[in-house]
C-alpha cells in the first residue's frame, strides 16, 4: 500500500509592497511523502513571492510534465512555471519553450555545485530566473511548519519576512538570473 501525503493547510497573509499586492489566502498544502518539510515551505515561500489569484500549486515530485507551481490565463497557457529544487537543465529549458516566464528557487548544500555546472547554459535563456535560498533560512522556514498554520508576510525592495505565531523568519533570495518579481516587470 503506498504511503499518502500529509495535508497541511495554510492561512497565508501577503502584503507585497513590491508588486502592490495584498491579499488573504487559504492553502491546501499536500506534502508528498518522499518530500522534506524545508522543501514543502520552499513551496509556500515561492507561492508567498509570486502570489496570483491564478497561482497553483501542481504535480511537482509526482509528475515530469508539471513544476511546483505554475499560474496560467483562462486559455490554459502557461504564464508562470515554479520549480524547487535542483531541476534537470533540459527539463527547465523545455520549461522555458512551454511558459512564458520560468522561475527555478533552488536550495540545499549541493546548489552552488549544481549552478556552476548549469550555469553557462541556463543564463542563455532569456524567460528564467534563478533563485538561491540560503540552507539557514530554508531550516528555519521548516521550524514554522505545523499542520495548521497562521502565517503573515510582507515583502519589501525584495526581502521578505514571514511570522507565525512559532516565530519570524527574514529571507533574502540570492538572485543568480534574471529578476525578482515587481510592479514593472511582473
């Protein structure tokens, strides 16, 4: 018998000054059972950052055809691929042929290596944007995690803060390629 996911679910309060965007949402956060609770609230960090009434969450861990993440219009076209992780270099620039802005927030000790072997071919393409999350602040997202969980954040000039009532973690992403999300650009 296979192993199901864990349910989390999440009260998420943004207020992205960034991007003039402020709203409330309540997430249904399944946590795959080969995932690691540091990955799960990369997802959330990365829905907190790119927040669209259309932003999802998909397949992910369970699918090669689908990201973490993905926001699309009502013709079904994809306009935002979110991947955590360490993803193949051929999956994210099929990635970049499918949607039109792709976005990569990767993490963990075996990141710098997995950048400077992918680098010279990733910053080719001109719809991506790579994030690094330090392992300190992605541990310290994991201690927030609780099967149900009040979370704020607010983000400012790029950095972002979220609180919960376990404690307040500032994350600043290290911006490898491309650009961070903001009014102009996004």
């Amino acid at each position: 018998m296979a192993i199901k996911a864990t349910v989390f679910k999440a009260a998420l309060q943004i207020a992205d000054m960034d991007r003039y965007y402020y709203a409330d949402h309540a997430l249904t956060v399944a946590q795959h059972p080969s995932e690691t609770e540091e990955r799960m609230m990369v997802r959330l960090f990365a829905f907190a950052l790119f927040a669209d009434e259309a932003l999802t969450f998909a397949q992910g861990m369970s699918s090669d055809d689908e990201p973490d993440l993905w926001q699309k219009d009502l013709t079904g076209a994809i306009l935002r691929w979110i991947a955590v992780g360490l993803p193949d270099e051929r999956v994210i620039r099929k990635a970049c042929g499918r949607a039109g802005k792709v976005v990569i927030i990767s993490y963990g000790r075996s990141a710098d290596i997995w950048w400077n072997e992918n680098r010279s071919k990733l910053t080719r393409l001109d719809n991506l944007t790579v994030l690094r999350l330090p392992t300190e602040t992605t541990q310290e997202l994991a201690r927030l995690v609780n099967r149900t969980m009040q979370l704020q954040c607010t983000i400012q000039e790029g950095h972002m803060m979220i609180t919960s009532n376990d404690g307040v973690v500032e994350i600043e992403p290290v911006i490898w390629h491309g650009a961070l999300p903001s009014a102009q650009t996004w």
